[in-house]
C-alpha cells in the first residue's frame, strides 16, 4: 500500500510541476534549459564511471567490467543517420557510439548495463559496466544523441582499444521545447509547443493502434521513453518488469528494408515532415529524449530529477488528457482508442528569462 502510494504521490508531483508551470508563470519568460555535465568512462576492467556537472564533484555511478575488443561494422540501420563522434542511441538497456560511417553504414562502439542484452551492441563489440539497467548513464544522466565524445574514435580506435582509455561523454547545456502532440490518424498533425507558440513539424503516415514485445521496455515504466536514435522514439506501454510498447518512425527508416514490416503491423506510428528530414534531426530524432531517471534516482534538485523524466500522456477517443494505458506483450489493438499523444521534454532548469543567453 505504502509503495502504491508513493508511486502515485510522485506521479501527482510531476503533473503539478507541469501545471505549475504552465498556469502561473507568464509564456514570456518561460525557457526550459538542461544543464550540461560529463561522463568519463575508465576504459579498462574496474575503471570507474563518473558524471561530473559543472565544478561539483564528481560523483561515482559504476565500474567497467569488460572492454570492446572491436567496433561493429555494420551497425544497426540507423546508425547512418548519425554523426561520427557522438552519441547515435540513448536507451535504459544501451548507449551506442557513432564511430564512423564507411560505405553508407555506421560502424559503432556501444556501452552496456549489467544483466541485459542488446543485440544492437555486438558480440565483443561493448563496454560493460556494473550498473543496472534504467539507471545512471542509462536513466538519470542519460546523455541525449548527438552528444559529443572524446576521443575521435574515427582515427583511433584500431590502435585505442589495445590499452586502457577515458571515455568522454559531453552533454551540452541545452533549451528545450516544451512538448510535441501527435494526432495518432492519418493525416494528423504534429504539433511542437515550444516558447515561440506552437508549430506544425510535419503529419501522421500511419498511426499507432497495438503494443509490442520490444525487449528493453523491461526495464522502464509505463508512459515513459524506453530509447531514442536517429530512427526511432521508443516508448513503454508496460509496468517496469514486464514487456510491451510502441514505436514512432520517420519515413525514411520506415522505408528501409529492416523496418518494411512496420507498414504492416500495429506497433509502429510512421511519421514525415512538412520540409527537410525527420530521420536523425532534432527534435524528435536527435537531441533531447533520454529515459531520464528511474524510480529512486534523484539528480541535484526537485527540477532536474523530475524535469528530465519524460513523460508521455495520451486521449482516449478524443477525451482529456491521462495516463498511457497498460498494454503487455503484443497486443494488435490495445491502444486503438488513442487519438492523441503528447510527449514532454525534459529540462532541469525551467524558468529563465527572455534576455538569458544560452
């Protein structure tokens, strides 16, 4: 009883700061930032993982446990989308790191929690680390793709993998929007709310309508985003501890010959822009979505350990806004009824003044 509501109680906490903030505070001044900080990642067994923000301390999430005794080439297919040098997928069960692209294919280093697979990452191709699943650098200081990474792995990784290396991950001090609504029908708009207003990134090709068994929704809680890459926004449907969630798709990867199936099947929402390219660009597919912080994990403050959680509300049958539905394991048509999902950003600092620069 005491766990059902404490889990409730935060929940509610979250929907008030959301209230809070866009009820009584005037649109003027609201910008929401995400403060930076970085992972350094000790590149040999029982180095230690730290994340350090700004000229605090450094504070100590977990150790290495093995180290990649290659890069995978080729990756997965929307590693090509990415950019050498960072970040290509933040997700609760892997980070993948975007070495190179040779011959129209990602080639990648990846990092993994302890007691999961990703098939993603490759055989030997990984750093395993002792921290679980969800947490640490795969929750709460998750970094957003696009993050940048130290060293130019590019001109170095044949020889940097013979001996022990830092790994840098820099997370970038950022403004986000403030939340995207996807009419799930076809031809429905996509909306992104940002300080400016809203804005209309681009229309619905195919809506969502049943769940699926993606395996690393194990490890992340109902409503929220399992993992985000340059071809995919993933999100959970289930509890934490079970199976089941949907994905959202830009066109470009729904076209490819990995996701053709997509077309057919009711776990995947496919999605196009009005101009430009959705695949690998911000905001959607790049720069912002991280799993954000699991339960019991906390970041410096009330803001930042809720503020850069996103969450993910929906309608049923055009009704008001709540909580997503519960749908485990694959089910066709589970989440028939939503009409309308809205996806918050995260932040960590949300009220900034106009004049304040970035």
């Amino acid at each position: 009883m005491n766990n059902l509501f404490s889990k409730k109680a935060k929940s509610l906490i979250l929907i008030c700061i959301w209230t809070f903030i866009f009820t009584f505070t005037p649109h003027a001044v609201l910008a929401f930032k995400n403060h930076g900080f970085v992972i350094r990642i000790e590149c040999f067994p029982g180095g230690s993982i730290t994340v350090q923000r700004e000229t605090e301390p450094p504070v100590i999430l977990g150790k290495v446990v093995q180290i990649p005794k290659k890069t995978r080439w080729p990756s997965f297919t929307a590693s090509k989308w990415g950019t050498p040098g960072t970040v290509v997928a933040s997700a609760v069960n892997a980070l993948h790191i975007l070495v190179s692209l040779e011959d129209g294919h990602g080639r990648t280093i990846s990092i993994l929690p302890q007691g999961t697979i990703a098939p993603a990452a490759g055989k030997n191709s990984y750093i395993l680390t002792t921290i679980p699943p969800g947490h640490g650098i795969f929750g709460a200081w998750a970094p957003t793709v696009g993050s940048k990474v130290k060293p130019n792995l590019n001109k170095q990784y044949k020889g940097i993998l013979k001996e022990p290396w830092v790994l840098e991950i820099r997370q970038e001090p950022k403004v986000s929007p403030y939340f995207v609504e996807i009419e799930n029908r076809p031809g429905g708009k996509i909306t992104l709310w940002t300080r400016e207003g809203p804005s209309i990134l681009g229309r619905v090709i195919k809506p969502v309508s049943g769940s699926g068994r993606f395996q690393g929704t194990l490890f992340q809680d109902k409503g929220r985003i399992r993992a985000n890459h340059p071809g995919v926004i993933d999100i959970s449907t289930s509890p934490k501890g079970q199976i089941g969630g949907f994905q959202i798709l830009p066109l470009e990867h729904a076209a490819s010959r990995e996701m053709y199936s997509a077309w057919k099947l009711t776990q995947w929402l496919i999605v196009a822009p009005y101009k430009g390219k959705f695949v690998g660009s911000a905001p959607l597919f790049s720069s912002y979505f991280v799993p954000g912080p699991a339960r019991g994990e906390k970041l410096w403050d009330l803001w930042s350990t809720y503020g850069r959680k996103p969450l993910v509300l929906v309608r049923i049958n055009g009704g008001k806004w709540s909580w997503m539905p519960e749908a485990v394991g694959k089910k066709d048509y589970a989440l028939a009824s939503i009409t309308h999902i809205r996806i918050y950003f995260p932040f960590t600092d949300p009220l900034l003044s106009e004049g304040t620069t970035h």
